[in-house]
C-alpha cells in the first residue's frame, strides 16, 4: 500500500505581475492535479514571522495519493507544456516533500 504525500509550496512573486501569472499557471495546472489525485489544500499569506525568518508571498500544501501520482504529474507531457507559466510567475519557491507525521 502507498502512502500520501504531501508537498509544502512557498512561493515568492516576481515583481510586475508574478502573481496574476501564477493564478494563470494554478488555472492551467488544476485540471492535472486532479487527473492525479491531489488536493489543494488553503493558501496562506504569512503576516509576520514570530521566530525565525519567512517572508514568502504565499504558501500552502498540495496532498498527493503517492510519489509516483506526483512523479507521474511533473513528468507528464501536459506539464511540460504549462511549466513556463510558473517559471514566469516566481522569483523563488521553496518545495518540500513531506510525510504525515503522528506522535507516538
């Protein structure tokens, strides 16, 4: 049995229209989010850092059915073809592949 994945997103904007791009690049790339599974979770805008420092534009975590659902979306020819909306849109992103954590 696989287990889910879940992709932690940070994004910081170009300047200029990055993030009107962005919301061009989320409108192309739903449709194959969920061909494979996935669900988007909220997106936040971070306020202020109380510890530490974090100053992205946006965040939010994208839940996958498995590694291979995610792998299988980002190697698609599909992809490709949008790929260039978000590389237009961000200046720098952070992407963080994580699992579900439970104390024990």
């Amino acid at each position: 049995m696989t287990s889910p994945i879940f992709m932690l997103n940070a994004l910081w904007f170009k300047p200029n229209g990055g993030k009107e791009k962005y919301s061009e690049y989320g409108a192309a790339v739903a449709p194959l989010l969920e061909k494979h599974g996935a669900e988007i979770g909220p997106n936040y805008r971070p306020e202020q850092a109380l510890i530490g420092e974090w100053d992205a534009d946006l965040f939010f975590v994208v839940k996958y059915p498995s590694k291979a659902n995610f792998e299988a979306m980002i190697t698609s020819p599909e992809y490709a073809s949008i790929m260039h909306l978000r590389e237009q849109a961000i200046d720098k992103s952070l992407l963080v592949r994580c699992s579900a954590f439970e104390w024990s």
